[in-house]
C-alpha cells in the first residue's frame, strides 16, 4: 500500500503499464475447451516406464481402431515337384523300364532268390536231385557273386560290378555250350514224358536271363566308368523308374 500521497500517485499512474506487461489468464478458470492450470501438462501414463503395456496403449488404441495393419505375403517355397530335373545322361534299361543301377539290383536279386531255393531243394535228401561237386561250387560261387553284384551296385564299385560280368559272360558260354553238346546227345527215351521239353525250357530261360543280367550289369558298369553314374549324381539326375516314381 501507499504511505504517502504522492507514492499513490506514482503507483496509480503505473498501474496501466502493470496490467499491460501481465497476461491475460482468465482463459484458464473460464469454463470452454481450455485446460486448467491446476491440471498437469504431461500425461503421467504415458511417461511412466513402470506403467502396464495395456495402460500405455489403451488412449492409442482408440484414435488407431480403424487402421488396419499392413500384411505382407510372400510366395511359397518351392517343392521338388515344381523344380526341374537336369536331363538324364546315363542309360535307360530297355530305353524304358528303369536306371542301370536298379535294373542290376533287381536282376540280381531275382536271380539269387533262385539259387537258394535251388540249394534248398538239393539239400533236402527226399527230393531225388543230386548234384555233382562241380555244380555245388558252381552254385555257391554264384550266390556270392551275385551277391558282389548287389552291393557293387547299391556302392558305386565298378570293379565289383566288372568282375560280376565276366561270370556272368562265362556262365552264359559254359550253359550254351553244355547244351548244344549235352542235348542231342542224352536217350530221352527211357526219361519220363516230357523231361526233354522241360529241360529245353529250363535251358533257354536260363540263358535269357542271363542275357538280361549281363546286359544290367554292363550298361551300369559303363555309366560308371564314363561318369554319369555316381552317389553326387544319381538321386539329382540318375534316378529312373517307370513304376516306382517319387
């Protein structure tokens, strides 16, 4: 307050200038849109690290309900069927029937089922068939070759395949040979009826198989040696079979 007359008179003509320096805050108790002042001007929530993720983002969540977000799609893998295979380089069976690799394991196979049901049935004394040593080692040694063939095959060993080859070669010489000389020559007057026509049979299917054998086996054992047959390159580009597709 004034003490004097003359300092009320210097405070009353400085008063204009005092109400022109401070603002103007009757906006903050008026009623409308603005803020009171007593409220705080940073929103708590959003600035509190200890505050739950759902407290944070429930006042965003509204004004973002109607954005949608963005998916991105991508395009399959593709599978084996949809990629393509590099061209065969090696030699069908037959042109047709499978790979060299299969066909000499299939032949193989069939083959020594044969012979041991062959050393079955001379083995067991009731049933009249006798062998001579030469054919007991002539039939064992087959079932082991065959058996190299087997295995020379599912290894990539062309040696084991080319030694099986060569038995082979020899067994279809031996058998047409022992038949053109042995044939003509047996009485099959006193034999039972039909034992020349079954003989003739057993003789010709045998040396068809064989042929098919050799004919496996050699075909395999070529594509080795020139490359195209390997473990690298037989599930990639090799792999043949009419009736057992993947």
């Amino acid at each position: 307050r004034a003490d004097s007359p003359a300092e009320a008179e210097v405070l009353g003509q400085s008063s204009p200038n005092f109400e022109r320096i401070m603002p103007d805050l009757t906006w903050a108790d008026e009623g409308g849109g603005g803020a009171s002042l007593s409220e705080p001007l940073v929103d708590e929530e959003s600035t509190n690290p200890f505050a739950p993720v759902s407290e944070k983002s429930g006042k965003g969540s509204e004004k973002s309900s109607t954005t949608t977000p963005e998916t991105k799609t991508t395009a399959p893998a593709p599978t084996w069927d949809e990629e393509e295979k590099p061209p065969k380089e090696g030699h069908v069976y037959f042109f047709l029937c499978c790979d060299t690799r299969r066909a000499c394991i299939i032949t193989n196979a069939l083959f020594l089922f044969v012979l041991f049901v062959g050393l079955v049935v001379a083995a067991t004394p009731k049933t009249g068939l006798t062998l001579s040593a030469t054919s007991w080692v002539t039939l064992i040694f087959s079932i082991m070759v065959s058996s190299m063939s087997i295995y020379g095959a599912v290894k990539f060993l062309p040696i084991w395949v080319g030694f099986t080859v060569l038995w082979d070669l020899y067994l279809l010489t031996y058998g047409i040979a022992a038949t053109a000389t042995g044939l003509p020559s047996i009485d099959w007057s006193h034999e039972q009826t039909g034992a020349r026509s079954d003989s003739i049979a057993f003789v010709a299917i045998s040396i068809v198989w064989h042929i098919l054998m050799i004919y496996a086996e050699g075909a395999l054992l070529v594509d080795m040696k020139r490359g195209f047959m390997k473990s690298e390159t037989y599930k990639v580009r090799e792999e043949h079979s009419v009736c057992c597709k993947r």
